[in-house]
C-alpha cells in the first residue's frame, strides 16, 4: 500500500523545509524487508511510529488526522507532541506515495497547529496536493483523515484500513507465553499478534502446521521442542530438551518468551501468505537472545520477505541478523531490491535518516563510523592493557 514516506519536522527530525524548500525530506523507502538501526533514543520507532500514523491518516480511523495511539499503546498526548521539539512554530511536512486498486498515488501536506488560545489541539492543513494537484483547505482542525475529496478517496481509506487490520506491531517487551489457552480459542477478528505477544498461544493452539514449524524451528536452533500434553481436560504448552522430561513453557528462560512471538509471526507470514498486504513492526526481535541465535533471525525475515505481500519493519541492535542478511544476497539467495537498510543517526542538529544499500555483493555504499565496532575497540583497549603489563 504505502511504497514510501517523506516527511520534515517530526519529533527528533528537524524542520529543515520550513525556512529553505530546497532541502531534502527525510525519505523511508519501503521493501519487503526494511531494516532500522542507530544508537538509543536516535528516533528508529518515531520513523516506524510515523509510518503507522500516516496509514491511520489514510485510513481515517479516528478524530485525529495521525492517530496518536500505535500499536497498542498511546504515543503522544497531542499533535504537539509530534512537532519538532513540540514548537508550535514548527511545521511536520508528509508526503506519502501509495499504490493499490485505484492506482498510484502521491499525498503532499503540510500540517501545523494555530497557537495555544485554539480550543481544539487537532492540526490545520496548511496546503494539500493529491497527485500534483493542489486542493483547497480551511482555518477548520482536520477531521480524521489526511486525504482530500478526490474520486479515489474512500477506495484508498479502504485499502488503508484493510492493511492496518491485517498488520502487527510487536513491541520490543513481549509478555510470558502462558501454558494454557484461553477456552474460547482463537479469535480471527482480533489483531493476530497483540504489542506485547498476546495471542500466540491461541494460534499456536489452532494451527498445527505453524504450531510444527515453530517446534522444529527451535529444535534446530535452541535444542528446545515444544508439544502439547492433556492433563485434567486442559491441553498445556509444554517444553522438551532432547531425553530430558517435559517442563511446562512458563518453566524455560525469558528468551524464548520474547522469541516465540516472533517466530510464530514468521511463520504464519511465510506459511499463509496474505492476499492483503501488511505492515509488520518487530521491535528488538533479539531482545534477551543469546547471540549465536541472531543470524537466524536474519534467515526467518528474509523467508517472509520472499514469500509474503507485505512488509516487515525489523528494528535492532543485532550484528549477527544484519551480517547474514548481507551473506544472503552476496550468496544470490535474495535480491538486494527486497532488503532496505536504513541508519537513524543521532546528529547534534536533529536525527537524520540515511538509506544504506546492500550490493549484490554483500557489501555496503556506506557505513556510518562507529557502529559495530564496539567489539573490536575493546579488544584493542584489552591488547593495550596487556602489553603494558607486559612491560
């Protein structure tokens, strides 16, 4: 649906249009998997947060033009929130390329809020253009929706809202999976995964085919299988280690409670694909995973990315999944044009966006300094205190 995001003045990216229109957006180009990663607090969710509230806009879902509530959880209390260091001055500039049943299309807006004497906190459209044609706008808050009253406007609000009903945002603290299912099972109008993994017993539990894939996945991988076991009338998720008795799942470490609701979106994405497309948030897929396990999630994204009609926004700190991603395409195993790499560097000036490409090499066009790196630094720092003991 959405095939990219441009945007100016959001949050920790500053306005850098408002004053000189020569300058560049911040760009998010969308591929079947589309990578994040930069230092703490650099802004890698408010780019994914953004993506999500744009889709809303689309989507019209509520009162608010971006919706402030993503993926579960409230992420701003108003539209100021979303400004550039929350300066009711500032601008936040979108412009969003879509393609569904009515075609390519191409949204440019620029919202902003009136002052603090204005009753309403929602934003005003200062201008609004839908492919290259400029529509009217008023002093009045926008109502919910982001596009303007154009023929395409309720086929593309559907398809929005069809996308945001298909797509998961799996947050980076996922709850304990419980060991037994909730008796009224599987709901298929509810969200498939939940923000903090709700609902992966009771898919686990109604679909055997993901339930083995899952099984066998962490057998190879972990030494870890799973299977269910009745006792008093009640089917419960139980946990094997080669000949060694089965122990309930709410007995095995914390990382595979924050791995299995990963692996069982993976799964179900690559084993059903869906013939409405999504957009997947996976937030610290390797979130308390030992490191030699990170490779293969890199594996497990790149199965979905070719299999799927969707997206998966992957935001990490995991080498390891990068670098075998990378070995992937130099083995000719996927192309580079499924893969979008994207550094969200922590400038002194405001955060900044930069896409990195992956050639068919393997290699990189551009490597910011510093990153990964840190391994290395403290091996040198070690050598170094090893030769002066040595002296």
């Amino acid at each position: 649906m959405i095939r990219s995001l441009e945007f100016d003045g959001y949050r920790g990216f500053p306005c850098r249009r408002q004053y000189d229109r020569s300058q560049p957006f911040q760009r998010l180009d969308i591929a079947p998997l589309t990578l994040l990663i930069g230092r703490n607090n650099a802004g890698k969710t408010s780019v994914a947060t953004l993506l999500y509230q744009t889709l809303g806009g689309l989507a019209g879902i509520n009162n608010d033009a971006l919706p402030l509530t993503v993926g579960g959880r409230p992420v701003a209390e108003c539209f100021q929130d979303l400004l550039h260091a929350r300066d009711l001055s500032a601008f936040l500039e979108l412009a969003v390329s879509t393609e569904g049943t009515s075609g390519s299309h191409r949204l440019e807006t620029i919202l902003y809020l009136p002052g603090l004497l204005y009753d309403d906190p929602r934003p005003r459209a200062r201008s609004v253009r839908w492919d290259g044609v400029d529509y009217p706008v008023s002093d009045a808050p926008l109502d919910g929706i982001l596009i303007p009253d154009v023929p395409e406007r309720t086929t593309v609000s559907k398809e929005a809202k069809r996308v945001l009903h298909a797509s998961v945002w799996l947050g980076p603290l996922r709850n304990g999976v419980p060991e037994i299912p909730p008796r009224q099972g599987f709901d298929p109008l509810a969200p498939l995964i939940g923000p903090a993994g709700e609902g992966v017993i009771e898919l686990l539990a109604e679909d055997s085919v993901v339930f083995g894939e899952v099984s066998a996945w962490l057998s190879l991988h972990a030494g870890l299988s799973l299977r269910w076991e009745k006792n008093l009338d009640l089917w419960r998720l139980q946990t094997t280690r080669g000949a060694v008795r089965s122990v309930p799942i709410t007995q095995v470490g914390t990382g595979v409670h924050q791995l299995l609701p990963v692996l069982t979106l993976a799964k179900w994405r690559y084993r059903d694909p869906s013939p409405t497309p999504f957009i997947d948030v996976v937030q610290q897929p390797e979130l308390h995973l030992h490191d030699a396990l990170h490779p293969m999630l890199g594996d497990l994204f790149l199965d979905v990315a070719r299999a799927g009609t969707g997206t998966t926004i992957v935001e990490t700190h995991a080498e390891g999944l990068l670098l075998r991603i990378r070995r992937r395409i130099a083995e000719g195993a996927i192309s580079p044009d499924l893969v979008a790499l994207y550094y969200v560097d922590d400038a002194p000036g405001g955060s900044e966006l930069r896409r990195i490409r992956i050639l068919e090499t393997g290699e990189v066009d551009y490597w910011p300094p510093g990153v990964f790196l840190e391994s290395y630094e403290e091996v040198k720092a070690l050598r170094r205190a090893q030769r002066l003991k040595e002296h």
